[in-house]
C-alpha cells in the first residue's frame, strides 16, 4: 500500500486544517487532501464534492485504496451547493482560480461567520482578496506555496 504523500501545493492547505475539524473539500478531484486528513485522524469527517462525476469516482477509489470507509461523504454537485450549513466548520477550496472561488462563496452566504475557509487561489488573488473584503470576510493569514515553475 503506497503512501499518500500530498503535494507541496495542497500539504500547505493540510497545514492549516485545525485538529478535530468537520471539513468541506470543494473541487477534490481525487480526494487525496479529505483521505489523508481522514487517515492522519486530523478531521472527524469530509465531505469532498467536485461537479463532475469523472473526480468523484477517482477520489471513492482513493478512499476504498487507503481503507477509508467512514467518515467521507463525496457530493456531486456545484461548489457548496451540495453541503448544508452546519455540516461542517472548515471549507477548503484550492486549484482553481480566484473568480470561480468568490463565485462559490458568493453562492453560500453561511461562509460568511463560523466558517473557516482555506482558499487557494490559482489565478486572480487581487480579485478574490477584494471580493473578500467587500462582502465581510475577514482574512487572517496569507501563505505562499510553490509547485513546479
């Protein structure tokens, strides 16, 4: 059984999941940031949604492969459309760029208070930190992480 490493990219989104945290990962692709959470007992639970059903189907064989079997929802479904407030308290939303992530968020108000969102934005920060700002969001940390070039 291989070792789930994450990449630099989404170990830097890892790093920041508070222990004990009931997370929404949006855009999970192969679910590999929700599995290794699950498998290093960080979070109580996760819920990976992605809009395609091609991702989806990749990270239910990334759980079934490390022997995840509670504690993993996989939503099909649009952003957060998917997860009702209160199912969680930590939402990550990484690799994708800055006006899909403010689109995600404008889609779901309850972000907005008792929520702690990890954004990784691949392209329009400046955008993303504005939209931020204005709709009463409040930014604590900003961290940097290198992949490839």
């Amino acid at each position: 059984n291989m070792e789930l490493t994450l990449t630099p990219r989404l170990q830097a989104v890892a790093d920041l999941v508070p222990q004990g945290a009931r997370l929404a990962d949006v855009g999970t692709d192969h679910g590999y940031l929700p599995v290794r959470l699950l498998l290093d007992g960080k979070i109580q639970s996760a819920i990976a949604s992605d809009l395609r059903a091609g991702p989806l189907s990749r990270a239910s064989e990334t759980a079934r492969r490390y022997g995840i079997r509670d504690g993993l929802s996989l939503r099909l479904c649009p952003g957060l459309d998917g997860v009702t407030p209160g199912e969680v308290d930590c939402v990550s939303i990484a690799g994708m760029g800055g006006e899909t992530i403010a689109s995600i968020l404008e889609a779901a108000p309850w972000t907005r208070s008792g929520t702690l969102l990890l954004l990784q934005p691949m392209t329009a920060f400046p955008d993303l930190r504005l939209f931020l700002q204005r709709s009463g969001y409040e930014i604590f940390r900003e961290r940097i992480a290198r992949e490839g070039r």
